[in-house]
C-alpha cells in the first residue's frame, strides 16, 4: 500500500485554508475577506449552501422624510454585490457618496450593516432585505447620522441588475 503525499497534502492545504478564512469572517474582518477573496468557489466546500445574490444590483431606499435625500435620485445607487459563502459585501454611489453594505444571507433574508466609507460613524445603520428570488430583494434600514442624532428607518427595494 502507498500513500498517495501529493493527494494528503493538497486536502490538508484546502482544510487549512478554510479555517483560516473562517476564522477571518467571524473576527470581524469578513469584509475585506469577501471584497478581495470572492472569487473562490466556497460554496462546494462548506455546508451550508446560501442563496447566491452576488452580481449587479439596482437599489433605492426610502428617504424617512429627509431633507437630504428628498429626491429618488439621491437615494438611488447601483451596488456589485460580491458574496463569499453566506457573507456579501458591496459599494455603491449616492449624491457622490460612497456607501457600504456588509452583511450576511441567512435563510431568506440579507441581514447586515451599511455605513458611509469615508466616514463609517458619519451615517450609518443596520437592514434587513428579504430575499423573494434571485432578482428581488425587498426589506427595511434602519439608521442615523452625526448630524441628525436621531434614529430613521424606511424602505429599502432592491432589483438585480446582472
């Protein structure tokens, strides 16, 4: 009987591999993990099997009656989600600010945390975005700014571009 050291090798290197980046997604440092790392096909080696809603998407959120936001365009952007296992994060433009949005697919749902990148504690806040098939998504944010030291929610729509 021989051992096949190429083939014990390249399994110990995969495990490995994947503890170290699970490691890094519970640690808190899951989003610069899943913005440069979500090219690896996860999905075939963890068990869990998230519904994929990575790609372009087409959003807008409700204004909660801000003289800021009052027009649909300010509150309008266009986010490429990048998803890595059930973790997803994304960037897109609004009035020339860049947002983030950084969560996590758990059954139905997209759960996660939005912030201005420039300025993480300048506007920021928490959603939930039920996910009704691969092109639609349809929940609420929650939030406040430095500014305005208040908490506002409302409406948030968002339809999957590519």
């Amino acid at each position: 009987m021989s051992i096949d050291w190429n083939a014990v090798l390249n399994g110990t290197i995969t495990f490995f591999l994947l503890i170290v980046l699970k490691a890094l997604l519970d640690l808190r440092l899951a989003q610069f993990s899943v913005k440069w790392l979500s090219w690896i096909p996860l999905r075939n080696y963890l068990r869990d099997k998230p519904t994929q809603i990575l790609g372009k998407w087409d959003q807008v959120w409700g204004s909660a009656n801000s003289a800021s936001f009052e027009s649909e365009v300010d509150r309008h952007g266009h986010p490429d989600i990048k998803q890595l296992g059930s973790y997803c994060y994304g960037e897109f433009i609004s009035k020339g600010v860049t947002y983030v949005v950084f969560g996590r697919v758990m059954g139905d749902y997209f759960v996660g945390d939005w912030y201005e990148k420039k300025d993480p504690k300048g506007y920021f806040g928490a959603f939930q975005l039920q996910i009704h098939d691969s092109k639609n998504m349809k929940g609420r944010w929650v939030g406040h700014s430095k500014t305005v030291h208040e908490v506002k929610g409302d409406e948030w729509v968002w339809r999957k571009i590519s």
